[in-house]
C-alpha cells in the first residue's frame, strides 16, 4: 500500500516524467546517429532514425512521459506544472556533465542555478497548496 | 532568422501554450473532459512537427528565445482562461526558469 501511495504522489510522477522526457531526448539523439543512412533526398524527414532500435526506446519513453504529464495535469495547475517540467532542459547537460564529462560553460552554469531556484521556488508554492 | 521562420516559431508556441491549457481543462475534473484533452493532444501534435522542422532548419541556439518563453507563455495562459491564480513567488519562479532555460539553450 506504501509504495503504491508513493507511485501515484504528483511529484513522483512530474519527477519520473522529468526523467523520461531526457532519456527520450538522449535516445531519439542516439537513434538518429546511428540510423540507417538514406539517400539525402529523403534523408531529413528523419525517417532513416526510424531504423534503430533507440529511436523506438525514445518514443516508447515519450509515450510513457506523456502519460506521467497527463496524471500530473489532473492534481498540479498546469502554469505550476509546466515550470517544474522544464527542469528537464537542464538534466540533460547535468547528465552530460556527470556521466559524460561534458564540460558546462559558464553561461550555461548561471542558467542552470536559474532554472533550480525558480524551481524550488514554485515548488514551495505547490507543496504549501497541496497541503491545504 | 527569416520572417517566415519568426512566424512559424510564435505559431509553434501558440499551439504549444493552447495545447497545454486544453489537457489541463480536460484533465483536472471528474469525469475527465475527453474532447479537451484529445483537442490538447491534437495541438501539441502540431506543435511537434512545426517545432522539429524548425530544429531541422535552425540551430536550437537561435531558437532559445521561443524555447525560453514558454513557461511564461503557460503560466499567463493558464491566469487568463484557467483563471488559475499565482503567487507573487510563483510568477518570480517563472521569470528565473524561463531566463535559465534561456540561457542554457543559447549557448
């Protein structure tokens, strides 16, 4: 019953869409890389992406991202929602950084450090609503 | 950027904005309005392919503006049809989310 409480918690799922969103970003990257190579006249819709096996991971993690966002629209005001979500766009040069060794400019660092202050910022303001 | 690519990039967040406040219209009562949310689902397919051909034409780095104005975009959206109501903090924490992502896909 615990864990079940726990899965279906709004924050859990905006954090596993959060999650789910960069890794369908990461593989859709990966898939395009190493897709089938077309004749170019055909080749920029994309389609030969369509050959690997990691753009149907990224898709499959789109999906499931998707369905985590619609959970999240049911409980969390969309406007709140939707700036908590776009700590996904920093994750992935945080992950690149971490796991990668990418380096972050500092330019990059400042946008970083803005986004999670705004961030903690709603997120306050969500939590405080939840509970009332 | 190209006049036509401006245009299309404003019309792509149009769709994306909208598209957001219909699933939230859709999905925050019970029953779940089902119309809403397959209108949201529709317009964020649109906006997903105008985006992906803009990608393919423009760099993301000359794109940041219209990546880094969508959570405002969202937020007054939601103020103005949804009649959701934000604190002072909260629209603060917009500003900072929307300048990071700004700043993080520009460079």
């Amino acid at each position: 019953m615990g864990l079940k409480r726990w899965f279906f918690n709004p924050f859990f799922q905006l954090g596993l869409d959060a999650l789910l969103v960069t890794a369908a970003e990461l593989l859709l990257k990966k898939g395009a890389m190493t897709g089938a190579s077309l004749p170019r006249s055909i080749a920029w819709i994309g389609v030969g992406a369509l050959a690997s096996a990691w753009t149907w991971l990224g898709i499959l993690a789109y999906l499931l991202s998707f369905a985590c966002w619609l959970y999240v629209l049911r409980h969390i005001p969309v406007g709140l929602a939707f700036g908590l979500i776009s700590i996904a766009q920093v994750l992935v040069p945080l992950g690149a950084w971490m796991f990668l060794g990418e380096a972050i400019s500092p330019r990059r660092w400042i946008g970083i450090a803005s986004v999670l202050c705004g961030t903690v910022l709603i997120a306050r303001i969500v939590v405080t609503s939840s509970q009332t | 950027m190209t006049a036509i690519a401006i245009f299309l990039a404003c019309l792509s967040q149009f769709f994306l904005v909208i598209g957001q406040l219909m699933l939230r219209r859709g999905m925050r009562v019970t029953p779940v309005r089902v119309g809403s949310v397959a209108a949201g689902i529709g317009l964020l397919t649109v906006w997903f392919f105008l985006w992906l051909g803009l990608l393919a034409d423009w760099d993301l780095s000359r794109l940041f503006p219209f990546e880094g104005l969508n959570p405002v975009l969202v937020v007054v959206g939601a103020w103005l049809f949804l009649k959701e109501r934000v604190p002072l903090s909260g629209w603060i924490g917009i500003g900072l989310i929307s300048l990071g992502v700004a700043l993080v896909t520009s460079s």
